[in-house]
C-alpha cells in the first residue's frame, strides 16, 4: 500500500487563505476608519477622459470633497480615475480599493490613500462600511454589481438605508424601464423598492440628495 501523498491540497490551501482574508479586513478596517465621513463613487474603467461622464465625476467628487466627505472609488482609471481626482484637486480625501485582477488594473495617480485586494467580497465590504452614499456612474457589470447589492442590501435590513444614486437618466433609463415593465409586473419587486435609489443628471443635486438624507441642508 502506498503512503497517502498531499499535492496540490485545495483544503489545505483554503485553510491558509482564511489569514490572507482576515489581513486583507484588518488592514482595511484599520486604515479607513480614520477617513471620517465618505461616499463611494463607482463607474466604468473604460471611458475615455473626453466621455462627459468624465467631466461629471470629477466635479461630483470635487463638490462632495468641498462638502467634507472623502472619497472612495475602485482606485482605477477612466471614471474612477476622474473622482479621485476631482477629491484631489478640492484638497479632499482620495481613497482607492484597488482589485488584483488578470487584467492588471493599476491605480490612478490620484489616490492618496491606497488598498490593493486579492477579494471582492472583502473590497465590497469596505465600500459598503465606510460610505455614507453610493453614486452610480455609466458603468459594466462591475458597477451594476455594486448598485445591485447595495439596493438588495437595504431592501432586506442587512444594512440600514443611505442614499444610493444612479447618475446619468439617459443611461440608466433602459434597466429602470425593465425593472418597471418586467421585474415590477411579474411580483419579484414592488413599487416602494423604487424608493431604494434616486435618479439625477446635476452633480449638485447628488451633493443636495445626500445632505438632505442627512438632516444638513
């Protein structure tokens, strides 16, 4: 009988990524609790400087930043790149949670405070704990993903309600259009799940949103 040989043990693999999962926590709860009050942008990593929706995270971040609120983004390029550097340019905190993915995605030169994960759901969960609202740029999966947990997270009392602000009414319009003609008409919502987020095209009114939830204005 041949002796039992461990090669390439996946239990045994998983069993050490529990510490590389709880450093990655640590890490991040240790440094963004001293950053205060902050909202997280999230957006397309593939727009072009030129794309207008550009211009629009870079002063949504910079009227927030003027307001007193760090900023958060996945710490990437195109409209990640634009709302840390709107945080930058108002001498506010710029935060970035980047993500080790294939595809290598660096972080921006606008991040003053930088993160690197290995773990989505760990990134997700520093999005989620250290923002006071989410704003929603044009955006991927990456973006509908985060818009969507956030939303589902409030509407089963995970996490307590904050505002959640899609930008951008042209671009959005298709997906709320069919959560109203398919999602909606079938049962699997209600009309008060449409309380969950805010639409807007004017950064003000996302700085306005956000105050007024808040009891600031």
């Amino acid at each position: 009988m041949q002796p039992f040989k461990v090669k390439d043990d996946f239990t045994r693999e998983d069993t050490w990524r529990i510490f590389r999962i709880i450093s990655e926590f640590v890490d991040g709860f240790e440094i963004l609790s001293s950053i205060g009050k902050a909202v997280s942008i999230f957006g397309s990593s593939r727009l072009k400087r030129t794309n207008k929706y550009y211009k629009y995270a870079e002063q949504i971040a910079y009227l927030l930043s003027k307001e007193g609120y760090a900023i958060i983004t996945g710490g990437g390029p195109a409209l990640m790149e634009a709302a840390n550097k709107g945080a930058k340019k108002a001498e506010g905190i710029s935060v970035g949670l980047n993500i080790q993915i294939p595809s290598e995605q660096k972080a921006n030169k606008y991040v003053d405070i930088l993160l690197d994960f290995r773990y989505f759901f760990v990134r997700k969960v520093m999005f989620v704990k250290y923002a006071k609202a989410f704003v929603i740029m044009p955006g991927g999966y990456g973006t509908l993903d985060e818009f969507t947990e956030a939303i589902n997270l409030i509407q089963t009392e995970r996490i307590q309600k904050f505002p959640v602000i899609l930008f951008g009414s042209n671009y959005w319009k298709g997906m709320t259009k069919w959560l109203h003609d398919v999602v909606l008409k079938h049962g699997n919502i209600n009309h008060k799940d449409f309380e969950l987020f805010k639409i807007t095209d004017d950064p003000k009114e996302v700085v306005r949103i956000i105050k007024e939830f808040y009891g600031e204005n």
